[in-house]
C-alpha cells in the first residue's frame, strides 16, 4: 500500500466533470484506489458516485491511497493527474 496527501486546487474542487475525468484515470489501473477525506472518511476513486459524495472543494486535502500490483504506478499518475487539474 502506498499513500500520499494533496491538495484539490481544482477551482471547482471534484465536481461531475473532473470526478469523473479521476476516476477514468483510476480505472487504468488494477490497484483499488481510494482517498480519505474529513480525517476519517473514505471514498472508492473508482466510482463517481463516492467521488461526487466526499463533496470535495478547491483547498481540501485528501490522502490518496493505492493498493495492489501496480499501486506505485497508479499514485504517481494521479498524484500527477491532479496537480495537472483534472483534464480541466
């Protein structure tokens, strides 16, 4: 298991679009890929509807965690991914 911490800079934060745009990326990898939000709440990468659900903003952090065979790879591309804005 691998994690790291980021802040959204997204000015709209994780909404339909760019929710959807991470997880479209996530889902190029096998690894499971989930963040946890508040602290204490944790939200499946993979489907929107978890995503859109953590109400995330412009100025949260999240720590993304990826977890299985290719969970390096996965967490440097979407740390990547969203210091890059999000496809926005």
């Amino acid at each position: 298991m691998v994690a790291q911490k980021i802040i959204i800079k997204n000015p709209t934060g994780l909404h339909l679009r760019p929710a959807g745009n991470l997880c479209k990326e996530a889902m190029k990898f096998k690894s499971k890929v989930t963040f946890i939000y508040d602290e204490k709440n944790v939200a499946n990468a993979k489907s929107v509807l978890s995503v859109l659900g953590a109400c995330i903003k412009s100025g949260d952090e999240i720590e993304l965690i990826c977890n299985g065979e290719d969970e390096s790879e996965a967490l440097e591309h979407l740390i990547q991914y969203i210091k890059d804005g999000l496809g926005e």
